[in-house]
C-alpha cells in the first residue's frame, strides 16, 4: 500500500487501513464506493442530491453544497478531489483501493479530519499488451460494461485506455402524474488514458486524462415523507409518498461531466527521489431536486450551472535507498499547492404561491421590487404571475480557494524493534466569497430579469500546524504494536447561498485530535490475520448542515463547538484448514464506536407543527452517522474443478443505527440493519475466464440512502431493495 507515500506492507504500516486489491474488488463486487462501506465497519455511505456523503468512525460531513470540504477525502492517483459531486461512479478499472481510517493531517494533499479514500489505477506497462474486459447483468437492467487495455509501443513508450459504461433503471416506481409521466434512465459513462515514458531507469512520466459523464433522475430523487402543516396549507392535496414510489409533480433530474488532465513525473537522483504532480480538474453540473419532496409542485431548485474548477500541484521529496542514514531513517517532505473555484453560476430556486409568505418572508420592500420590476418588464400582463402568487429567483454564489502547505514525515529505527515516527503539515489558506447574490429570474430566457439584493462579499485568511507522532514496536515477528497522535484540519468556509439574509460570519475550520493505539499481527503460521485498534476523537468547531428556507439560504452551516469520539475495531482473516482445506477462508471485522456533542447550545432543527426552530441544545446528543455497532461475517471457499476454481462466498453486514441528524428525532433515525450478500463463480483457467452468479441484499433489507428533514417533509430515500445479476470477467 501507499498510505505513508511510499509502498510499504500493510503490516509493517502503523496506520489503521482497509485495502483493496483489484482481485478482491472484483471478488466482492466492489464497483463503485459506496459497496466500500459493508467492507469498512465503522464507515457510513450516503447519498444526497448526486453528493457522496462519508463518515469514518464517525467523523465527516453532510454537505451537499459545494462551498465545503469532505471530512473523508478522497484522492485518485494522489490526485485529490475537493468536491464530492459525483464521486460514487464506477471506479472502473484499478489497481488496489485503500481506506484509511482516522486524521491525516500530514502527507495527503489536502488535511481531512475523518480519513481517505486512495484509489491507485496501474500504469502503463512494457510487459505486453494485454486487455481485461468485465461485462454484468442485473436486476433493473442493470448493465455494467468495463474494458482495460494496455499497449507497449517501445521499451520506453507505453499506453494504456480505461472504458465504462454503465446504464441501469431507477429501482423507484414512477407514479404518473399530468406533468411527469416518465423518468429517465441513470447512465455513467467515461474512460481513462494514460501515456507513460520511462527513458532511464531514473525518469519516468505519466499524463493521464480522464472524462466522465452522469446523467439519470435517481440521483436527485428526494422522497417526502412526514409531510408538514406548512405543506399542507400551501396545497391540500399534498400526501406522503409511499416506499420505493416517486410521486413527485416534478421531473427531476442530474447531468455532469468531469475532465481530469494529470502529470505526474517521478525522477531517482543518488541521494533521493523526486515526484511533481500536477493536475487540473473541470466539472460541470446541471441538476434539478424537489425541494419539498412531495406531490406538491411547491418549491424546487435548478442548478443550471454548477462549477467546480480546480488546480492542484504537488513535489514530494522522498529518501531512497541510497540516502544518508537510509538504513534507519526514511523520509518524505513536499510542497502542495490548491486554487479553486466553485459553486452556483446560476442556482434557480422557484417557489409557488405564498411559499416565501409562509415560511421565509422577504425584507421589508423586496416583495415591491419584485412585483415592480415584473409590471416594468411588461409580465404581468402577461399572465406571469407576481411574487404573491409564485417566483423563480435567480441566485448566485461562488466560492474561491487558494492555499499552501508544507509538509514533512521521518520514521526513525530507534532500535531493531522500536521505531519513531514525526510529521507535520503547515497550511496557509485564504477563503474569497466571490459572488452571493438574489435576483428575479427572466421567465423567458436563462438571464436574471433584474437584481434585488447584493450581499457582502468577504474573504478570511487562516493557517493551521497538525503535527503527528507514532510510536512502534514489533516485539515478536510478524507482530506490530504501535502508538499515535494526531491532529486533523478542515477548512472554515462560507455559506454562498443567501437568499434573503446577508451572509453569516465565516464558518471557522474544524479540528480533529486523535489518540491511537493500535495492533497488527500475522498468526498461526501466517495462517491468520489479526488487526485492532482503539481510538478517541476530541473535534472542535464540528460544522454541521441545516436546511430551511427560514435559514435564509436553504442550506446553511452552522457550528457545534466540540464533540467526542471515542471506538475499537478489529479485522480478521482466518484460513481455517490450511492443511486439509486451503480454500476454507473466515473473515470477520467489527467496530463500537461513542459519539456525542460536547458543546452545541445555538443548534437550529424543527419544533411542533414542523417549524423551523433556532437557538436549540444538541449538547449531550449523538454525533451524526455514529452507529453504535458495525460489523461484517462472510466465508469463502474455493477449489479446483476441471480446469480452473470454483468459489463460493457468503457475507453479512450489521449496522445498529444512527442519527441523520444532529437533533436526533425518532422521524431521522435510521433502525438497525442486516445485509446479507452471496456470490458463486467459476474461474476457466485455459481461457482466463471467471462467470460470477450474485446477489446483493437478498434478505431484502430496508435502509436508506439519505434522510434530511426540511420546511414541508422529510426527505427518505430508501437504499436499493434485493437484486441479483450475472458478472463475467475475461483477461487476455
């Protein structure tokens, strides 16, 4: 793995981490991040309005927005992805995926208080062409194509090209309606290429560029439920929406493209080694969600253009082997540098008739201008409705980032058996808010009719120091033991949608520190492995995420002053019978983790009759998407039959419960869960051809993808109910 930044063994890593090979991927059905989380206990995976939102041990963010960082971040090749739109697609063809769990603050580009996510895909190779092709069929016409080629054109010259294509039916029933009779189909598609050079021994250069491209209705479902007074009194016919049915009056929707362009060039001098990472990242949104999430065609938002342009650069000085001291000292430091832009270029939010009167009155005169700038603009005598009866403002917000940071980790062998570990990150940042605006929508065009309010803009500077220290020992072979602290960085920011109410000072950055004790073994003549771990979390200025249109900017953070985590965990692998039985293979892991808010006395959540409440007490309440119990069981067994293996696999994953939100209402609580997943497949190895027969969830399990409450329901999207499907993978 390459957790430290360097490719070490898992087991000599004194990190807690979860990998992945491509194999296991495979194996398990990994195809996308979202099946990570019933092979990571301890990590929660939703999904929001074509967000991912992720939480380790529970430390993360429930942003949907994209003024804000994820707690857990997430890199592709050491590239970081600052903004989680879109983020649960295929991963395509890779190399190894590796959870790492808890702050890391130090070497990883950008600081993250929850963990990361690092996905590595393999280069170019000089080894031979050679194509991998995967093909699967499931329920909802759930079809998943993926092709990897690699083709080496000289001894120094190699390309390789990544395909996918992926198309499946919303497992959501449409319940037809006079405005929406169909919905559309959730495609994904992309591909992936890379050049790589390798003149000398001592250079080598990659270029990769990757497209990716999403559209369907499923990621923008909101389903309503527990429907409100408020909802009610704007339109009677308002009803709850039943499970696994979309009733919705209005047709919802997701498109986004991702252009990535990377180089990266790594060149070994005779005392170290040298590696630059350049990247420039382009996406580009346009979605549609039903506000209210109900029959109603109350309120909805359209984001016609969401931005997130980013660039990025990394140079990483890394020791080698002939390094002074490199018998007992190794070492990494670098530069990295980040300049963003992102947000809503424009967001239009359109509301029917005595919504804005009901629930987020405008200023005093707002309601006039309006109306004004409709009878100059000759629409009302058009027919085109007045604030009174209904409006689609025209919103913008947008969002700068630049920062630096420096950073630095050494391991030092103190002795044979102990060893030393010092790292630490020193980031300088600078917030802009370049745009936050509210304006009338042109009912004829996409333009803005007219202005309303200019809000502030506003920048903040900040910087930060996480240092980190480890403690290792290996007292008996193939056991480690090791000691750690660390601290965690996430940036403060903004809120950059305001509709009626001047923006809120700068949210301030949220810190993570951890303590760490943790054990890695390999046991019974190799035969099982054995890791744990122990952890407390102190976090300080946790920002958390309210939605209400009384907020005065629908979605809006606020911040909890501290909470506390505190958890154990451990993973098992177990070849059983060795001798007798080699293929008999037990896998076990589990995680308890205990949350709660220390300190959040101004919190913000829903009161009787459904309104909006400020000024609540969270302190003492359970940290959000902490379950208390999380664990996974599965067995494998395979041998040989004829020509190639058979294998046969059974998994089960546990998870007890939590809170969707801070306020912990019995209406956002998640019950507890079980899945059950089971797969048979038969590798042909004349052929190099694996069949694979799986099914997933197939005890039929309710859970769901996300939970939020809001002015007239709350939104409940159930996760995928039980399906089945036919996987083949071909390499040649």
């Amino acid at each position: 793995i390459t957790a430290q930044k360097r490719e070490e063994n898992l087991q000599d890593v004194p990190i807690a981490v979860a990998a992945f090979s491509a194999e296991q991927l495979d194996a398990k059905g990994i195809d996308d991040p979202k099946a990570l989380a019933i092979n990571t206990p301890g990590m929660v995976y939703n999904q929001l309005a074509g967000y991912s939102i992720i939480y380790m041990r529970g430390v993360g963010s429930d942003a949907f927005i994209p003024s804000a960082d994820g707690s857990v971040a997430t890199y592709i090749d050491g590239i970081y992805y600052p903004f989680n739109h879109g983020l649960a697609q295929s991963f395509g063809a890779v190399e190894r995926v590796e959870v790492l769990k808890g702050p890391q603050g130090t070497l990883f580009g950008r600081n993250s208080t929850g963990g990361a996510i690092n996905v590595v895909t393999g280069k170019p190779s000089f080894s031979g062409a050679s194509t991998e092709i995967q093909a699967s069929y499931a329920s909802y016409d759930q079809l998943y194509t993926r092709v990897h080629t690699n083709l080496p054109l000289t001894d120094t010259l190699a390309f390789s090209v990544s395909g996918l294509y992926n198309t499946e039916e919303p497992y959501y029933d449409l319940i037809p309606s006079p405005t929406r009779s169909s919905q559309d189909d959730d495609v994904s598609r992309g591909f992936r290429a890379k050049a790589r050079w390798n003149p000398t021994e001592a250079f080598d250069i990659v270029y990769a560029h990757t497209y990716t491209a999403l559209q369907g209705s499923s990621p923008q479902r909101l389903i309503g439920r527990d429907i409100k007074p408020a909802a009610i009194a704007i339109d009677p016919t308002t009803r709850e929406q039943p499970e696994y049915k979309d009733g919705s009056e209005f047709n919802v929707f997701f498109t986004g493209r991702t252009r990535v362009d990377v180089i990266d060039a790594k060149v070994e001098l005779p005392w170290l080694d040298l590696r630059l990472l350049l990247a420039d990242q382009d996406i580009v949104t346009d979605a549609t969600a039903d506000y209210d999430g109900t029959n109603g065609n109350i309120a909805s938002f359209h984001a016609r253009n969401q931005i997130s342009r980013v660039k990025t650069a990394e140079l990483q000085l890394i020791s080698n082997g002939d390094s002074w001291g490199a018998e007992w000292l190794k070492w990494i430091g670098g530069i990295y540098y980040i300049d963003s832009r992102a947000g809503y270029d424009p967001l239009y939010f359109g509301v029917e008739a005595n919504v804005l009167a009901r629930t987020a009155p405008l200023p005093d005169g707002v309601s006039d201008l309006i109306r004004g700038a409709l009878d100059t603009a000759g629409l009302t005598e058009l027919g085109i409705p007045g604030v009174d009866d209904g409006a689609e403002l025209y919103l913008r917000g947008l969002l700068g980032t630049e920062s630096t940071a420096f950073f630095t980790q050494a391991t030092a062998d103190i002795n044979e058996w102990m060893a030393l570990t010092l790292g630490g990150r020193y980031q300088t940042e600078t917030r802009e808010l370049l745009a936050s605006s509210t304006g009338v929508k042109d009912p004829f065009s996409d333009r803005e009719l007219i202005r309303l309010l200019n809000f502030p803009l506003d920048s903040a500077d900040s910087s930060n120091f996480s240092p980190k220290v480890t403690l290792d020992f290996k007292p008996w072979d193939d056991q480690l033991l090791y000691l750690s602290y660390t601290k965690g960085f996430k940036s403060g920011t903004f809120n950059i949608i305001n509709i009626y109410q001047a923006n809120s000072p700068f949210i301030e950055p949220e810190t993570v520190q951890t303590y760490e004790l943790g054990y890695k073994a390999d046991l019974l003549d190799g035969s099982m492995r054995f890791n744990a771990a122990a952890f407390f979390n102190k976090i300080k200025n946790v920002q958390v995420q309210t939605i209400s249109l009384t907020s005065g900017g629908a979605v809006r953070f606020e911040t909890a002053g501290g909470a506390e985590i505190k958890g154990a965990e451990f993973d098992l692998t177990w070849e059983v019978l060795p001798d007798t039985a080699p293929g008999l293979v037990f896998v076990a892991s589990a995680m308890y983790l205990d949350g709660e808010y220390t300190d959040y006395t101004n919190g913000t959540g829903f009161g009787l009759g459904g309104l909006f409440v400020q000024g609540l007490d969270f302190t003492g309440n359970e940290t959000l998407r902490t379950p208390e119990y999380t664990g996974t069981v599965g067995v494998n067994y395979s041998f040989e039959l004829g020509s190639g293996v058979l294998e046969l696999s059974t998994e089960m994953y546990f998870n007890s419960g939590y809170f969707f939100t801070a306020q912990n209402k019995d209406s956002v609580a998640e019950d507890s869960y079980q899945l059950v997943n089971a797969r048979i497949s038969y590798l042909y190895d004349p052929w190099q051809l694996r069949v694979t027969a799986f099914g997933k969830n197939i005890n039929k399990a309710k859970y769901h993808n996300q939970m939020f409450e809001n002015d007239f329901s709350t939104w409940k999207t159930l996760a995928p109910p039980d399906y089945y499907g036919l996987r083949f993978n071909w390499s040649f």
